[in-house]
C-alpha cells in the first residue's frame, strides 16, 4: 500500500471514530474485506464440500464489522491482526450455531479423546495411531477413517481452546504472541497462554508438532503439508486432528488445574 493509500485510511478511521459516519465505515469495510476472503478459505479447507465458502465470507463480515467498530487506531497493533481473530471467531460461532456436526460425529471425538487421555496416562508420552487403535478395539484404519470425519471438529478447535474471554480477545495458537501495548494484564495472559501451549505442544509428536507448525504458522496449505512430510493430503487431516485433540484435552486440564 502507498503512501497516498495510508493516508487516505487514515483519514477514514479518524472520520469514523469521530462521526460513525457510515460512509467511512462502508469505505473500511470493502478496504478490508479481502481479509474475510482469506479467512474464510483457511477455515474452508478443513470443512466437508457442502459447506460453501460464501456462506462463511458472510458471518465473517459480520466479524469485520465488530472489529471495526471496537478497534483503537491508537492502540500500537495492527487492524489485520486484531481483525483475523474476530472474522475467525464470527465464522466459528455461526458454525456451531447452525449445529454442523452431527452428534455421531461428537460423539466419536469424545471417544478418541477419552482413549487418548487414558493411554498418555498409562503410557507417560503421546500414543501412536497403532496403541490408540488398540485402545478403542480397532483397527488403524477404522481409526484413520474416524479422525478424517471428526477434522470438522478440528479446524475450529484451535480457535475455542482459549475461549473463556470475549470472542476476538482471547489469544489462540495462531495469534498467542502477546503485544506489549495491552499492558501488563493482558501481557501476563497472553505469556501465560504461550507457555501453556508450548507445554502443550511439546507433548505431541514430533509429526503432530510438524503439521501444527506448518498449517498455523507458516500458511502451509494441508495438501503442501503432505508434500512435506510425503503423504496424502487425507493424512495430514488425521494427523492434525489427532493433535488437535490432544491439546484441546490437555489445555482444558490447564484451566481446570
């Protein structure tokens, strides 16, 4: 963006926090609307073909909307990544509302969970998809057929792990970095989340922390993800809700401590 460009945003947010002229936050709202476009396709990936890629531009405008109206321009951190979590957390949201996953699905994932939780417990390490088979009486591939089902599951629990504050608020794995222009609350909080999840994450597999890293992190898309560590696409999905399950598991052991 030039420097004209600058100015001109500029010059529409101090309009809007001054007036709330609708002008200017209609002139905010497509500026930034690209935004929704990238974060509904990385919520989309992970979600079954009927689920459309509009729909979800649709709630997270909706989040765009809410973050242009609670921002600070003054607050030294950047529109983009005070906006993503809102768009993110307004999809979720409207996800869960309309009741996607079915109950078969959530109650398979509890199971999954359930085993995994057993198994660390017993074994001191995290399971291997064979042990974790074994544990719930079938085979590895009945599991592998499981944890592709339940991705759905998956993709937005990154986003609810850390979700006892307001939606947006609340730091994830993709944004736990903390800023230091919260204040020393909100810094404490946000350290506090980062070496939970580093915690966390240290647990896993060196595989799971892998798919974790690239997807969250690095942008990776899951099919580059397999070009990485040369398997399927399908496989990432497994391997990544496996992981997801686990720190969702242990991050709630956490909170509850």
């Amino acid at each position: 963006m030039d420097s004209e460009s600058i100015d001109q945003l500029s010059l529409w947010w101090k309009e809007y926090k001054q007036t709330r002229s609708p002008q200017a936050r209609d002139r905010l709202i497509v500026n930034y609307s690209p935004l929704v476009k990238y974060v509904a396709s990385r919520v989309a990936s992970g979600l079954p073909g009927n689920i459309d890629v509009g729909d979800l531009v649709s709630y997270g405008i909706f989040g765009l909307m809410d973050a242009i109206d609670k921002f600070d321009p003054e607050r030294a951190i950047k529109f983009e990544t005070y906006a993503i979590a809102r768009i993110k957390g307004a999809i979720i949201d409207e996800l869960r509302a309309i009741d996607w996953v079915p109950r078969s699905v959530r109650s398979k994932a509890r199971n999954v969970e359930k085993a995994i939780a057993k198994l660390e417990a017993k074994l001191l390490r995290s399971p291997s998809d064979e042990e974790l088979a074994a544990e719930l009486n079938m085979s590895a591939k009945d599991l592998g057929d499981i944890l592709t089902e339940t991705r759905r599951l998956g993709f937005a629990a990154l986003d609810e792990i850390m979700s006892s504050a307001e939606r947006g608020d609340s730091p994830t794995l993709g944004d736990s970095i903390p800023d230091k222009s919260f204040g020393p609350v909100m810094t404490f909080e946000n350290e506090e989340t980062k070496h939970l999840l580093a915690s966390a994450m240290n647990r896993l597999g060196d595989r799971e922390k892998m798919v974790l890293a690239l997807y969250y992190y690095e942008g990776f898309t899951l099919a580059e993800i397999g070009q990485v560590l040369g398997v399927t696409e399908s496989r990432v999905c497994q391997i990544h809700t496996k992981a997801v399950m686990q720190l969702r598991m242990r991050l709630s052991d956490f909170e509850g401590s």
